[in-house]
C-alpha cells in the first residue's frame, strides 16, 4: 500500500468530481480518456512496480478489462455509452479507494 501525498490526494478527487459532471456520453469521452491518463500519471509517481502499487495496479486492470471495451465497435451509440458508464464507475471506484 502506498501512502499518497495530500496534493494528489485532492488531485484524485477533482478528477472523481469531474468525471461525475462530464458523464458518459461519447461527446466527453475525450476529456474522460485525459483524465484517465492524469490519474496514471499520477499514480506512477509513487513507482512502476504494480506489485508495490496499488492504484497503478488497479487503473491497469481498468485498462485492460473497460478502456478496452470503450474502443470497440458498437452498432448503436447508446451502447458505446454504456461501456463508456462502466469505464468511469470503476474508475471513481479506484479513486476512491486512493
């Protein structure tokens, strides 16, 4: 477990903020996706290694089991924008563990 500095403490918690305003639509996935990678940015401060590093650990598994599914191919928008929904659920659910 890694102790986070309060600055990215409230760093992660603005992005918490803000995925709940953007919401899912495909409009705001692009701000989504950056805010993402902020938070892995973040979370790579405090070392490579996803065995010494829990929220690096966990925005990985992120990407390989619901960023993957926001790329795919949908017939209709409205599905997109559920795999959209599921992407930002877990990932308020990480930073909220942080």
């Amino acid at each position: 477990m890694i102790a986070i500095t309060p600055v990215h403490k409230n760093r992660l918690e603005e992005i918490k903020k803000q995925l709940s305003i953007l919401g899912s639509s495909e409009s705001s996935f692009v701000r989504v996706e950056l805010l993402y990678y902020e938070a892995l940015s973040i979370s790579r401060d405090y070392g490579e290694s996803i065995l010494d590093n829990s929220l690096l650990a966990n925005l990985k598994q992120l990407q390989a089991e619901q960023y993957q599914n926001t790329k795919a191919y949908f017939k209709k928008g409205s599905q997109r924008e559920v795999a959209i929904k599921k992407f930002i659920t877990k990932l308020k659910s990480i930073l909220s563990k942080a």
